[in-house]
C-alpha cells in the first residue's frame, strides 16, 4: 500500500513508486541515487545510545511502509498521530524522540506516535518530501495538518501536541489541577497523595514534585519538605515550579521553633526603634515564617522605602524570594508588586 501528498496538502493512497527520488543515509533504492539527508543541529546534548524501541502498547508504533496506511491515514480519522522521521545514526533524534513519547505517554490515548526509520523506509520519506531529519508531521482525519523539522524546546513540543488536542485535557493534566484544588482549599493531605500518585506515573514532572514539597508544608511536615527538597538532582531543582516550592520552605523554616509570643517581641522592638531596619527585617521574616505574608511583605517594602540599599538591597531581595515562593497569580504577590513599583519609581 502506498500513499502520496497531494499538490493541495491532502494525503491519498496510490499505487506504483513515488516520483521523487528515495531519502536516506545515502545511496539509492531501486537503482536511483540520492542525496544523504541534511540533520538538524540539535539544541540539546543527544541521549546516549540510539532511538529507544518503541514502548508496547498501541500508542507509540513503528511503521513501515507495509503498515503506514492503517497506523497513520487511518487511525488519525480516530485519534491525532505524530509521526517522527528518524535514523539510528541522527543524533539530534535520539533528544527529540523520546520527548515526543513522554507528552504522547502522558497524553493517554488522545493521540497516537508512529516512528519512521528513513533508512529503512525511503519510500515512505520521498513521498512526504522529507530532506533533513528529525522531521515530525502531525495528521488528522487522513490528512497532515502541521509538522516542524529539527529538535525543537520541549515547550515547543508541548504546544505542538496540546494544539492537536484541541481542549481535551491529558490524565495526568486532569490529575495535576484536581491536586492543585485540593491544595488551594489547604487539604495537604489530598493533596500529597495525589501529587504522590502523579509523580509515581512520571516521576520528573515538576508540577507534581513541587506539590508534594507544599503539600508536606501545609501538614506542617517541614523537614519531610526539606528531605524531598534535597533529595532532587540540581537540574529538577531549577524548575520553575520546583524552585519556586522550594523558596517557599526556606521561608517556612525561618519562622519554624517561633512562636507568638516572640513574634510580638520583635514587633515590639520594631515599632520602638522605626530606624532600625534589622529589627523591622526579623519582624518581617517571622511573620512570612508563620505565614502571615501580607504583612511580612509590608514591613520588607517598608525597609525598601526608607533605604533601599540596606544590607545589600536584603529586603527587596526578600521581597522578591516572596513572589516567586506565591507565584505570579496570587493576589498578595500581584498587590506587592504594585507596591515595590511605586516605591522604586516614585
């Protein structure tokens, strides 16, 4: 069974050999010469070894020429499939392959992967007019309707594949905002546990990590948070969203072993001495530290107006450790940085 794309982009079956000349390594097929394929540089360091088996399970096929037609055309009228154009000898292919696997992974079923070894299918390459590789075509209802070449960020792939969704939300998608409410709604119970399930299914998701860092602060399990927290390899701990939980604990453990009636002590000695910006700072940092970040945010932007430079800008400095720890959205960070804006400005 063969297939051919179209002058107008639509994609049919045919019959007898493509017109154009096969793509490869090199060599020809069928007495034709061809050109060697062009690779893409990549963007990352390429995994080591070559382009992993295709996981068991219907989402992730390799395809032939023989199964093309059934594995892509076909089954795209059901689902959208992702086929990846590959060689064991590209190496920007061995990063880009198994990211698309893990988003089609994670997808769970609402789109499909074939993987297409051009060295073992330059038939099939010819007719879709690959000339250089990694090279990936998207396909819905028989037809390709979007594609790129070379190894692209990882959030390009996301929104490559979340396009193809349309709307529909992946499980672990799903999964992640049911954890998040029960988060917002201060069940960190729930939370962890849910968080936990998620990471156990993929167990670098940084969303998933970073809750589960929360969720053991609002039990008030600090230093099973820190444990979690130190735990983690330097390159997940620069996620975003795990950097962010884990600012948040450091400024949960500054105020760890403070009780009230301290806290009232180090208010009192800032009111006493308005001057003295180390006094307001452990005020500030006690408040965060038991949560009360509104007003810990006050007294830090209060040192910020009156000498900005103080210990080396430590209060704006902690200002700022505040919003990344609540995140961009949360009211209090929102209103903060109005705030500090009017203050540097003005």
């Amino acid at each position: 069974m063969e297939f051919k794309l179209n002058p107008d982009g639509s994609m049919s079956a045919g019959s007898g050999s493509a017109g154009s000349g096969s793509a490869g390594s090199g060599g020809g097929q069928g007495g034709k010469t061809t050109a060697p394929l062009y690779v893409e540089p990549s963007l990352d360091q390429p995994a080591p070894g070559g382009q992993p088996t295709a996981p068991a399970g219907d989402l992730i096929k390799d395809v032939g020429m023989a199964t093309f037609m059934q594995d892509v055309i076909e089954e795209s009228k059901n689902v959208p499939v992702i086929v990846d154009f590959w060689a064991p000898w590209c190496g920007p292919c061995k990063t880009l392959g198994p990211a698309l696997e893990k988003l089609v992974t994670q997808a769970g079923g609402l789109v499909k992967m074939a993987k297409v070894n051009v060295d073992e299918n330059q038939e099939i390459a010819a007719q879709m007019r690959v000339q250089s590789i990694p090279a990936v075509f998207a396909f819905k209802q028989g037809q390709p309707v979007d594609g790129f070449t070379g190894a692209v960020p990882e959030s390009q792939l996301k929104a490559f594949v979340e396009k193809l969704l349309d709307g529909a939300k992946p499980p672990i998608d799903a999964a992640l905002e049911q954890a998040q409410a029960a988060l917002d709604a201060g069940d960190g119970l729930a939370a962890g546990s849910m968080y936990r399930e998620i990471q156990t299914q993929d167990p670098g998701n940084p969303v998933a990590i970073g809750g589960m860092i929360r969720s053991a602060m609002m039990i008030e399990q600090l230093p099973l948070a820190r444990e979690m927290a130190d735990g983690l390899p330097e390159e997940l701990r620069k996620k975003p969203e795990i950097a962010a939980a884990v600012t948040a604990l450091e400024l949960a453990e500054m105020g760890e072993g403070t009780d009230d009636s301290e806290t009232v002590a180090l208010k009192a000695a800032s009111e006493a001495s308005p001057a003295d910006h180390q006094a307001r700072f452990d005020y500030a940092n006690a408040l965060i530290g038991s949560g009360r970040n509104e007003e810990g945010l006050d007294e830090l932007l209060e040192i910020v107006r009156r000498d900005r430079a103080w210990n080396e800008e430590a209060a704006r400095q902690q200002v700022l450790k505040v919003f990344e720890a609540l995140g961009s959205n949360d009211p209090v960070t929102q209103d903060g940085r109005r705030k500090l804006s009017t203050i540097l400005f003005s």
